[in-house]
C-alpha cells in the first residue's frame, strides 16, 4: 500500500499551510521528515504532487485529485476514531427515533438540539410512524425509542414506557361538507352517506390499526394525520382529529366540530424503548422526558 492515512494528513497540511515549512510546523515534525516524505509518495505513485517553483507549494492536478478523495478518507477514518471511543464510553453510535405523526417534528427540534449541545457524537435517525407504526418500529427493531405510541403495547413484553399524556379527538367536517349543516348529534347512519379520511397505518410487522371508521364507509386514505386534516379541511371527507393537532383550523372556522352521538374516546400516547437498550445517549433523553412539562410539551396544542 503505497498511500497511508499519514501521508495523506502531511500533504493535507502542505496545501493548506501553503509550504513544506509551514506544514511540518502544524504537524509537530522537522522540515526534512515532510519533504521525505512526499519525495517518498512521489517516488511510489510516479507522479508530482506539488509545484515547488513558486513561494507556495501548489498540488499539480494529479495532487490536486489524490488530495479530493485522500481528505474523504481522513475524514471518514476520524469519524470512525470517534465512533470507537463513543462506543467505549457508553454513547450509541446512532439512536433511532420512531416519531408518531401525532407529534409535528418541530416541536422535536429543541429535545434534539439541546442533545447536539450535550457534544456526545451519536447520530439522531428520525423515522415517520402512524398509528400502530410507532409501536411496530421498536418491535422489528426499526427504531430504539418511539414516541407518541398510541395505547397498550403489543404482546410479548421487552418494553418500558412514559405516559406523555391524552390525545382528544373531535369530529370534524369542512364548512362547505354537507355534514356541517345536520343536527347534532350526528349518528352513524348520518356518516356513513360520506366518505371517510383515514390515515394509513405505517406498520410493517404488527396488523394495522384503524380508528373512527364505519363498516361499508367509502375512505379516502392518506399517509399521515397533517394529510388527514388537510383533506378534511379541503371537503374530501369527514371523521375525527386530534384536537392539539387541529386547534388552529377549529379556532378560525376551516373545520367544524360536531358532537356525534358516539364520540371516539381519547387515546393515551406513550414514549416507549425496549428494556434491553442501555446506550447514554437513550438515557439522556429518557432523564429529558423525566422533567415536568418536556413530554407534554410535544402534545400542546397550535
């Protein structure tokens, strides 16, 4: 092997400092050992790396592209060297986060950057669930922590979890729909005249889950619940939302609420991870979601 991980930091250094003299400085090495060993490479690869007749050392176009691709190399050994001392000291090399639709992910976004502050190194992986989705992650191994997962947790055990609080839901209708103008309560047979909006089930594994929908009911299905309330709010179907998701549309009037002769009833949603994850990187948000207010911060409603 004719490069190393050596010579490539010195010729790295070279160009950047602009002479062999600058270079062997940052590099804590006599003047000598950085032109050997450049002569060396020189000599092995049968090419100039740098044009020496100037006042700067200037890498030739073969220099040029051995520096290109030899700093990708750098980079990803120095990644890997910090992975190896994350992994000795307890921090995940990466922590995946089942996210539920049920949670924008901007109100994610501060847990996330007052991790990065922590300085730890470990990769967040955000992955979009819906419905029983959340829980069928932690269960294929998909993710290590989900959050927003809806109810019990799937059969079989091997899972700990936080309540994070309520999801209320309200049935709502365009003021344009049809459905806006019937008495209250609706009953069941008043909804099933109109088509549904349903948010698919991101499951892979556990059998989906649907909610709120009437046998022989027409549905128009989307993938997540944001969709289900736009679609709602543009007249393509009735059924029920979270009220801290819709808040700001059932406030100005772009959905209605009515009462139903039979409402759906509020769903618990939890922050899951399954009991055998130890990484600190998993702990320190499970300290985070132990503080008043953080958990249910991320179901506030607008």
């Amino acid at each position: 092997m004719r490069l190393s991980l050596e010579a490539l930091s010195i010729l790295d250094a070279i160009e950047r400092k602009g002479s062999f003299a600058a270079a062997a400085q940052a590099l804590h090495r006599v003047p000598s050992a950085v032109t050997y060993a450049v002569q060396k490479l020189e000599q092995d690869l049968g090419v100039r790396l740098f044009d020496r007749s100037g006042h700067r050392a200037v890498p030739t176009e073969a220099g040029a592209e051995l520096l290109r691709e030899g700093r990708h190399l750098l980079r990803a050994a120095q990644e890997l060297e910090a992975r190896v001392k994350r992994v000795a000291t307890g921090f995940e090399t990466e922590l995946r986060i089942a996210l539920s639709d049920m949670i924008p992910a901007a109100r994610f976004y501060p847990l996330a950057a007052a991790f990065y502050r922590e300085g730890c190194g470990t990769r967040l992986r955000l992955s979009a669930e819906v419905y029983g989705g959340s829980w069928d992650a932690l269960v294929s191994g998909r993710a290590d922590l989900a959050l927003g997962a809806p109810g019990e947790a799937p059969p079989g055990g091997g899972y700990a979890s936080l309540a994070m609080g309520v999801a209320q839901f309200v049935f709502a209708v365009a003021p344009s729909h049809p459905l806006a103008a019937y008495p209250e309560p609706l009953s069941a047979q008043d909804i099933l005249q109109f088509r549904a909006v349903s948010a698919a089930d991101s499951s892979r594994n556990l059998p989906p889950r649907t909610s709120g929908l009437l046998s022989g009911q027409d549905v128009f299905t989307v993938p997540d619940m944001l969709a289900k309330i736009e679609a709602q709010r543009a007249g393509l179907g009735v059924g029920y939302v979270p009220r801290h998701l819709a808040g700001p549309d059932l406030a100005s009037g772009r959905l209605v609420p009515k009462t139903v002769e039979e409402p759906k009833p509020d769903t618990p949603l939890f922050a899951a991870w399954r009991t055998g994850h130890a990484g600190r990187a998993l702990q320190w948000f499970l300290e985070s979601f132990r503080r008043p207010g953080t958990l249910s911060g991320l179901l506030a409603e607008g």
